[in-house]
C-alpha cells in the first residue's frame, strides 16, 4: 500500500510551501509530457502538506507542457487562511516557464447534519467481469501503473476500426493503481483526468485530447480499491469538448465529480 505522495514522488524542498517532482515515464501521457491528473495531485500533496487540511475543491489551468525527465518545482501560497476553509494556490514551473497553476480550498468537516446525493451510479458489471482496457500501442507512461477496465462503452479496436459516428456520451471505467489504496483527492485527480478520454466514446473517432482545464470537487473519502470513473460528455464545438465524470466507490458511494475542458483533434 502507498499514498499519492509516493505514488508521484513528490518531495519538498526546505519547507511545505516548496516542492519538487521529477517527471519519470510512469507519470507522463503517451505523448512524452506530465499527464495533467499527476500534475493536479501534485498540487494538492503540497497544498494539503502547507495546509494541515483536506482538498474540498481545487482546479488545475494547464498552460504549457512539462516533458518526460522535466524538474517540477511547486511553489503554494495560502492567499487566505479562515478559521474553517483556507483558500490557496500551486504555480508549477520547469525552470522560469510556468506549467500549470492550481487554485482550490481545503478546509474542515461543518457541523450540518443533514445532506444527500442525488445522482446514482451506473449499472455496469464488477471490475472483475469487465475486459482490461490496454493502449492499442507500446509505451512507458501513466497507462502502465493505473490498471484500468472498460465497463461501459467502444474498446480501443474497435474504436480503430473505422469511422463509426456518434455512438454514446456516456462512458465508464473501472481504474486502479495496484497496491494503492488509499483514499485521497490526490488519487481521484488521477483518475479524474481519464474524462478527456470519453470524447472518443461519444464520437466513435480516435481523437487526441489536450486538457485545458481540470476540476476536482471531492463529496467524501472512503477506501476503495477500484474507482467507478462514470463520464458524460455535454459538448464539442469547434473543435473544443467539455466533459464530466463522476467518481465512484465499489460499495456506490459518490467520492468526487471532477469536470474539465479540452481542445480536441482527430487522431490519424
């Protein structure tokens, strides 16, 4: 078992304002760069660090790449600091070009005792009765330490196969990462990012998705060792997507909803 912390191998540096991340293949996209969901948890390792509190909401602009064997270094500032909600932010930089900057807030538990969740998960089958899901091509990148299972949807053949049209714009994942268990809006900013990846789905074309944006906004944290990643792509326009996902345990439980932006192009 490890934590995203060790799982991204985020480090600080002097003090808990100041990190610094390597980015080593196994967190990289098939493109050679951060893949965006590390870059977000990354973020919210250092801010929770600075902070002493939980993630209740952070979101991620995306700005300029950061390549395989880049040096990351995170700076957090706490711009606001309440007595139950802190509001702060993470500007990421590879040397003096900044990558991503990050704003969220962390606080406290209240003490209201009533609430609810109004949307349900999907029905699919368990992880274990859905097919492994695997890039239709060799690579070192993030793909090969998240295990994930199709649950809902067009594998990547058949996806490849030809032009299909548009099928269906909701999609599900069963996602994990091996051993990693524990429950963190870290590790669900991970598992966010596989959002970009339903617009293939909703369009039946391969098409290759920059993030622009990532939101998290985590509901509750429980240990699961499989997440529900249920996506509903809303619009593409363009040639820019948005998308939501909602983020689920294995026992139902609504863990997060992470949302994001996106610039899209066919890929040949």
């Amino acid at each position: 078992m490890t934590d995203a912390r060790q799982f991204l191998g985020i480090e600080p540096i002097e003090d808990d304002l100041h990190w610094r991340l390597r980015v080593v293949p196994e967190l990289t996209t098939p493109g050679n760069f951060l893949f965006g969901g590390c870059g977000l948890a990354a973020a919210l390792v250092a801010l929770e660090q600075a902070s002493g509190l939980p993630t209740i909401w952070a979101t991620a602009q995306y700005l300029s790449y950061a390549p395989t064997d880049a040096v990351l270094d995170l700076t957090v500032t706490l711009a606001a600091v309440g007595k139950r909600v802190t509001q702060g932010r993470v500007v990421a930089n590879v040397g003096d070009k900044e990558i991503l900057t990050v704003n969220g807030a962390v606080g406290t538990a209240g003490s209201m005792d009533i609430g609810g969740v109004w949307v349900g998960p999907p029905e699919v089958p368990p992880p274990d009765a859905c097919p492994l899901r695997r890039l239709p091509f060799p690579t070192a990148s993030i793909f090969d330490r998240v295990e994930t299972r199709l649950a809902k949807g067009l594998s990547f053949e058949e996806l490849s196969a030809g032009p299909l049209g548009p099928t269906d714009a909701a999609s599900a994942l069963w996602a994990r990462v091996p051993g990693h268990l524990e429950p963190s809006a870290a590790t669900l900013a991970i598992f966010g990012d596989y959002v970009t990846g339903g617009l293939s789905q909703a369009i039946g074309r391969q098409v290759m998705s920059r993030s622009l944006d990532n939101t998290l906004r985590v509901v509750s944290l429980e240990p699961t060792e499989w997440v529900l990643c249920d996506i509903h792509i809303q619009a593409l326009a363009g040639g820019y997507g948005q998308g939501v996902g909602y983020l689920w345990s294995e026992t139902g439980a609504l863990l997060a909803t992470a949302s994001q932006s996106m610039s899209v192009r066919l890929w040949d």
